[in-house]
C-alpha cells in the first residue's frame, strides 16, 4: 500500500523532467522569454558602446554585444519554430504546414550564421581578457598597444576568421524537393565530421580559448586582489584618498576589470556543457540518444549568456548606466563619450582664463604715484634682463602657468603681454 503512492510520484517526476516536456516547456517559453529582453538589451548595448568607443575594452564590448543579437535572434528564430515543426508528427503534414517551411529555410540560412557569431564571441572574449591583463599588469603599455584603433582591427580580424571557419557549414544542409532540409554528403562524410567538427572545433574553439581565458584571468584575479588588499590597508593614505583623481581612476579600472571577470567566468560557466556535449556525441553515437533533456539545456545556457551580458554592465559600468539612462532620455545630466570632449573643455577653460586675465584692471597702492619716464625705461629693462618686476604693475596668475605683465598704471589697463 506505501508503494503506489511512492511509484505515482516517481513517475510523475519523470514524466515531469522528460524530454519531450523539457524540450516544450523550454523551447516554446523559455527561449522566448530569455531570447526578446535580450535582443532588446543587446542591441542597446551595441549601440551604447559604438557611440562611447573612447576605450578598446568599449570598441570589444560592442563587438561582443552585436555578436550577442545575432546569438540571441537565430535562437529565437530556430528553437520555437523547430519544436512547433516536430509537433506535426505526419510528414506530408509538415510539408503542407507553414511553420515547417519557416523552420527549414531560416535554418538553413541563420544556423550557420548562429555558428559564426558563437566563434567570434570565443574570441572576442579572448580579447577582452587580454585587455584587461595588459591594462592590470602593463598599464603603461596598454596606451600604446590597447587603444580603439587596435580594437577595431582586431574585431575585425576576428570577424574575418569567424566567417572562413564556418563558411563549410552552409554546404552541411540543402533544401530538397519538397523544402525540407536534409543532411548534405559533405555533412554524412566521416572525415569532415571527425577532422573538423570535432579535432578543429576542440582545439580552436575550446582549448586554446579557454585555456588562454583561464590562465589570464586567473593572473588578473590575483593582481586585483592584491589592490584591493594594498587599498584597504591604506585606506587613510592620501595617495589612495576616494577624493584623489588617479585613486578614483585606479579604482574604476579595477571595477571594470571585474565587470570583465564576470561575464568571462559566466561564458565559461554556460559554454562548457555545449562543449563537452559536442566532443560527446562525436566520439560515441550511442551518447546522442542519452538524456537528450542536455542538449535542450545547453542551447538555453547559450541565449542566457548572451542575454545577461547588459545587465553585468550596468551593474559594474556606472559610466555604462549613465550612457544608458542619457540615451534613453531618463536623466537630462550631461554625458560626454569620447575623450575628445576633455579636450574641448580644456580649451574652454584656457579660453575663459586668458579672457579673465586680460579683462582685469591693474590696480595700484594708494600711496604709489605715476612713473616717470625714466622708472617705466628701468621697469623695462629689468623685465628684458630677467630681473624682478614691480609687483605693483605686473599681474601673476596660477591658471594654468599665465604670467602678464602690465603697461601704464592705473584703474585703466592699456596693453598687456602675457606669456604661458
């Protein structure tokens, strides 16, 4: 009698977390539900960091964030309308049904493009690794070998090799007769299969990727804590005071670094089961029909990867959320993208300060009295000689190393020499 209550729930677990449960629930909500904030979030990133690109790391993030929307929009392409497809179990049935025709032909074109933007997302995190270990360990390097033009290259030697590396995988499927996709020879061939869907994919996709985020990172973690080790022991010194400007500059670059280890920790975290699957059913044909409820999974941890990537960038890039929140018209305060704007300010504010020297009346002691002809000739001749000036006709200013000299007393100013 105890037994059938404990067999009925048994049961109902596994019917629960069955395939074909796991594959609907998820494919027909989850990818859904995961896969549109993220486009939307994505593509507000890609258009976020094009605008800001006053940084390489920022020229790599948008190149990651447009990776992530073509990610995250093949997956919403695919996922829903394939299981919509196989719920029509007839196959004249399929051919006659609108959705499966949509299936068929946007993976047959997307699919491969899907691949292409996963690889250049491998290597894109790969560069921002490396620009966050140049920017730790060789700061004074990294403004000569990580700047936004160095960025844009290697986005694009990136793309570049994303596309070659893929391009076989348009000819893996073709479109029969009736408008089904179908497997291609090139994709049934044992040698394509073994050589590069499994030894290419392994070694330039997993290995040398992975390994190279892994021991990066791992030198930068230990250099950040260090810092923040260094930091809080000195918290007092004034070198390391929150109202120093190269303290608060080391302190965002050591928040970005960590903004940085975050989304690299959760790419290796949500790509290591896709991986492992992939050299899986490769070696062993038996695997593929093993708790196949992983390969749904998988492909969610993918679209969750891509989609969370905005939210660790506000959460850990305040000059991000302003970005944001100005773009969306939420706050009026001003921001200023490019480091071009510093130089502007700097010469506005140069601007207002010769114009405020030079406005300025020269004011004399009460007690002084006019110089005669013969005091301004000596005047003079001390200012040519490097002599000291009379205090009481030259004007000295601080702002930015402006010293003037002054021509005839007086409330009136008649002419002034100023030199920086």
């Amino acid at each position: 009698m105890e037994s059938a209550p404990a067999d009925a729930s048994t049961s109902y677990v596994q019917e629960l977390f069955s395939f074909e449960n796991v594959e609907s629930i998820t494919y027909s909500y989850l990818v859904p539900m995961v896969c549109l904030p993220g486009i939307v979030a994505a593509t507000l990133s890609t258009i976020i960091f094009a605008r800001m690109r006053a940084t390489s790391l920022e020229v790599l993030l948008c190149g990651l964030s447009f990776f992530d929307v073509l990610v995250l929009t093949a997956s919403l392409l695919i996922y829903p309308s394939m299981k919509a497809c196989t719920d029509v179990e007839d196959e004249e049935d399929q051919i006659n049904s609108l959705v499966c025709h949509f299936f068929w032909k946007t993976t047959y074109i997307v699919f491969p493009l899907s691949l292409m933007a996963q690889v250049g997302s491998v290597y894109t995190y790969v560069a921002v690794t490396f620009d966050r270990f140049v920017a730790i360990c060789w700061p004074l390097r990294k403004r000569v070998w990580c700047t936004p033009h160095t960025s844009m290259i290697i986005l694009a030697i990136i793309g570049a090799f994303s596309i070659l590396f893929k391009l076989p995988a348009y000819f893996e499927t073709r479109i029969d007769e009736n408008g089904m996709i179908r497997p291609s020879e090139l994709r049934e061939s044992y040698f394509y299969m073994r050589f590069y869907n499994f030894y290419l994919y392994v070694i330039l996709i997993q290995i040398i990727p992975w390994t190279v985020i892994i021991s990066l990172n791992s030198v930068v973690t230990h250099k950040v804590h260090i810092a923040y080790r260094l930091q809080a022991a000195l918290t007092n010194c004034n070198q390391l005071n929150s109202k120093n400007p190269k303290g608060r500059r080391e302190d965002a670059e050591r928040k970005i670094t960590i903004m940085t280890l975050v989304i690299t920790v959760i790419f290796i975290l949500c790509n290591i089961p896709p991986g492992i699957n992939n050299m899986l059913e490769t070696l062993d044909n038996e695997w593929k029909m093993k708790f196949r409820q992983r390969i749904v999974i998988t492909n969610l941890l993918v679209c969750v990867n891509s989609a969370t990537n905005t939210i660790i960038y506000c959460v850990f890039n305040r000059k991000f959320r302003k970005a944001v929140l100005k773009f969306l018209h939420v706050t009026k305060a001003p921001y200023r993208s490019s480091s071009r704007y510093n130089r502007e300010d700097q010469s506005h504010i140069i601007s207002h300060v010769m114009q405020y020297v030079i406005e300025q009346p020269v004011y004399h002691s009460p007690n002084h009295s006019p110089q005669s002809p013969e005091s301004k000739e000596r005047m003079k001749g001390r200012g040519r000689d490097g002599g000291e000036e009379d205090r009481h006709s030259t004007g000295q200013f601080g702002h930015q190393g402006i010293h003037c000299v002054g021509g005839e007393g007086g409330t009136q100013m008649t002419t002034f020499f100023c030199k920086t």
